[in-house]
C-alpha cells in the first residue's frame, strides 16, 4: 500500500512536471491559478520533504537500535 501511494504522487508530480514543461500553459493561466499552483507544489515538496526526513530518522534509530543490541 506505501508503495502504490509513492508512485501515484510520483506520477502526479511527473504529470506536473510535464504539464508545466509547455511554457504556453503559464501564460495561459490566470494570476490565482498560478498562484493556487504555486502553494500546491510548496505544500506538497514540504510533505515529501517531510517523509523523507522521518523515514531518514527511522532508519537512524533502528540502526542506533541494532548497534546497541550488538555490544
């Protein structure tokens, strides 16, 4: 389940990603669009961001975990 949950963020910031890659699409939206964009892709870099930092201290502390079983 963790797993189908990354990859459909993935996906949609790739479908993101490639949207945005057409500069037209820019200029074409309006200001609060943009705007709306913009707050969308900070909220959600700052989730995985996140993620990334408590998986990171998991990791930590199973290793700390281990290390302190072995002595």
């Amino acid at each position: 389940m963790k797993l189908k949950i990354k990859n459909d963020r993935m996906q949609m910031l790739m479908a993101l990603k490639q949207s945005l890659d057409n500069e037209d699409i820019l200029f074409a939206i309006s200001n609060d669009t943009y705007k709306s964009l913009l707050n969308f892709l900070l909220k959600a870099f700052s989730f995985e961001k996140e993620l990334i930092e408590r998986e990171s201290l998991q990791h930590e502390r199973e290793t700390q975990n281990e290390l302190t079983l072995e002595s």
